[in-house]
C-alpha cells in the first residue's frame, strides 16, 4: 500500500504552510489532493515529488508561472529543458542587473557612512532637518526601482 499524508504533515514533511499547499492546488500546480472518508486531503509520494520540485525551483527565484509551465510540459510528454534554459538566460540577465544595482547602493552608503563619521553630532543634533545626510545627497542613477523592478 502507498503511504499517504494529511495536509499537516505534508506541510510539515516539506517544511511549508498548509496554506501554501491548498494554494498551489488551487492555483493549478497540484492536482486535486483526493479525500479520504472524513474529507480529509490525502496525498501520495508523487504529490510529495511534485512539491519538492517546486520549492526547489521557487529557490532557483522560478516564478510560479514558470513552474506552472515546466510541469505543464513534462505532463503533455515533452521535456521542459530547453524552456528552463530559455529561463535560465532571463534570470542570469536580471541577476546581473540586480547585482549592479547593489554595487552602485553599496558604493553610495560607502560614501554616507564615510561622511557620517566626519560629522560633529552636535551641531548634527541641533539641526531641523530630518536626516541632513540623506535630505542633502545628490540623486545618483541608482534608485529604488532597479532593486525592485
């Protein structure tokens, strides 16, 4: 006999929400878990498989779209490899990016931490300003959107 799970320890098992569990059934990534007598979701080692394939490419920053398109794939018999390659090269751009990004933030709070510590706090302390350091800086080309976007 297969060895079956009850959501909780499914979630458990994966160290996950159950919330997330009943999501991904929702949103299509899991087939619907069968029931057992009291109506209990049961799942199998195959739902199991399925949801470790999933945190892993969730890991990998693989959008749930993404996801869903890799097991759509593998159920209609073809291999998803060439559409996770294709992906593969869509992430290392925008990781490449996102990494230039948080060089430029770094280099500038460098440069604020290195005037912070020539400040006499003082006078610092007797200003109106909220934050002097922040409110005088010069805008640079980095900006919170290229962390975000």
């Amino acid at each position: 006999m297969t060895e079956t799970l009850h959501i909780g320890e499914l979630a458990r098992q994966l160290g996950t929400a159950r919330s997330t569990v009943r999501y991904y059934e929702e949103i299509g990534l899991l087939p619907p878990a069968s029931r057992s007598q009291n109506g209990y979701r049961v799942y199998n080692q195959t739902d199991v498989e399925r949801l470790h394939f999933i945190q892993r490419a969730r890991a990998l920053d693989f959008s749930l779209g993404e996801i869903k398109e890799m097991l759509a794939l593998r159920e209609r018999g073809e291999a998803p490899c060439a559409y996770v390659v294709a992906q593969i090269g869509v992430k290392m751009t925008e990781v490449k990016r996102k990494i230039a990004a948080l060089t430029r933030l770094k280099e500038e709070l460098t440069q604020l931490q290195a005037q912070a510590d020539r400040l006499p706090q003082p006078e610092i302390a007797a200003k109106s300003c909220v934050c002097h350091l922040i409110e005088n800086r010069q805008l640079s080309e980095f900006t919170e959107l290229e962390l975000r976007s």
